[in-house]
C-alpha cells in the first residue's frame, strides 16, 4: 500500500477560457480528490463572477450599467478592481483592463463590449459600499487578472484542506507550493512546441503572456488586414504581435499575470 506521501492526483477541467489543470499530493487518495473538488468550486466561483464572456456574471452587470448608474458589486470583485486600479496608477497605464472595447473591435471579446469613443481607466471609479461608477461609456477586461486571482483561490482552497504540496496550472498562469520547488519548461514564443527555458519556482506564482496562441488576421475599416491578439498595446492602443514573451514570478498568481502586461508595455530601451 503506497504512504499518502507517494500519492499524487492529476484533474483538469475546462475554466477561465483555458484548461485548468490541478495536481495535488501528501494525504490519502479520497481527501486530496475532496480537496482539488473544493479548489475547483473556487475557481468556478470566480468565473461566475469575472468572465467578459457571460453576460450573467458580475463584470458583465458592471459593463452594461456602471456609466449610467454606480453598481454595488460583491467583495472579491472590488477588491481585485481595487488592486488593478492601484497598478495601473503605479505603472502610468502599462496595466490597463479598460481595453474591453478595442478587443471587442477586434472578435476577440462579444460585440456587446464595443464602444464609440470608449472611456479610459481614469474613468472608472471605486465608490464607498463597494460601487462601481463609470464617468464616460467603457468597458472591464479582467481577462488574465481574473485568471490568476481564481489560482490563487485555488491555492488557498487547497491549503485550507491541509493538502501540504500541490499545483494549479491555468494556460500559463501556475502557483505552486510545498517543500519541493517545481520545475517549468519555458515555450520559444517563436515555435511553441520547442522549449526555450526552465525556472524552478516554489512557494510562488509564475504567469507568462505571449500573443503566438491568440495572434489572428483581422480585417480592419476600409478592408485594410492587420495581425491582432488579445494583448493590447496600452500607448498606441494597437495590438501586441510577433515572437515575444514575457514570463514573471511573484507571490500572488494575479500580480505575476499583471506584470507581464506591464513589462510588455514598458518603453523599449
């Protein structure tokens, strides 16, 4: 009989727009499935309310009403738009998730989301009682934000459940913890399928954004064809394109996903 120390599980589901795959290990069989069930009730919770692509989900509410009312939303929702405002301020727009229009512009988020002469991020105001209140029409992109704040709800979930070593890996977005640090193979943004680098990383979070999965031909006004992807070029509001990736390790999975935007809208030297 194995030691509940020799027992790993593996589980993937399809969440957040990607496969989210959780591998757990150091309790017995049956409690370890308990909890990466509990994990992924968390992560469904989040996508219930932060998906752009629901229109029953909360951010979805926030984009149909907020520029003509201020709408109360839940506690996990403020708090993550609080920590996006307070990046994009320290990052003088890098990190942008009023981008929903130009995406939308583009097919890659419902048309429901496009705008004539779309607000910006300074836009948008956090009001006491949990408000959301936007001053011209716009709309949230959560997008990878969500993405990694539901791994990390995965992770505590995880810990809650006394689970002493696990993984969850969200298409690129991963958190880890445990005595062991994991091993992460790196992909060529040139050629997806080669590697270009490994990190070992424990007790942390480590997202990678890159245009290769997403970039797309796009037919723009008068016909005019044009490479997009859902990175966005927060200066010239022009999509980020070509063989470049950016990979970032932090503590929390949100702040690593979000500093990639950052660094990939950081002045090239």
């Amino acid at each position: 009989m194995r030691s509940p120390s020799n027992i790993e599980i593996r589980r993937c589901r399809p969440l957040m727009g990607t496969f989210v795959e959780i591998s757990a290990s150091g309790l017995a069989e049956a409690e370890l499935h308990a909890a990466v069930s509990f994990a992924f009730r968390a992560i469904e919770d989040i996508q219930r309310r932060m998906s752009a692509h629901d229109p029953a989900s909360e951010l979805s509410l926030v984009n149909r009403e907020a520029a003509a009312h201020p709408v109360v939303v839940s506690r996990k929702m403020f708090g993550l738009l609080r920590r996006a405002e307070k990046l994009t301020l320290e990052s003088g727009g890098a990190f942008d998730c009023a981008v929903a229009p130009r995406l939308a512009s583009w097919g890659l988020l419902p048309q429901s989301l496009a705008r004539q002469r779309p607000g910006a991020w300074r836009d948008v105001l956090l009001l006491r009682g949990g408000m959301v209140y936007f001053l011209r029409p716009l709309a949230l992109d959560l997008g990878g934000i969500a993405k990694g704040f539901a791994v990390d709800a995965a992770i505590r979930a995880l810990r809650r459940r006394g689970v002493p070593s696990a993984m969850v890996n969200a298409g690129g977005d991963l958190r880890v913890f445990g005595p062991r640090p994991s091993l992460i193979h790196l992909r060529h943004p040139a050629n997806p399928r080669c590697f270009a680098g490994e990190i070992r990383v424990r007790d942390a979070a480590l997202a990678t954004s890159s245009p290769c999965f997403t970039e797309k031909n796009w037919c723009g006004p008068g016909g005019q064809a044009m490479r997009v992807s859902h990175l966005v070029d927060s200066i010239r509001r022009k999509a980020i394109t070509g063989a470049v990736s950016v990979s970032v390790c932090a503590q929390a999975c949100w702040l690593a996903d979000a500093l990639t935007k950052v660094v990939l809208n950081a002045p090239r030297l």
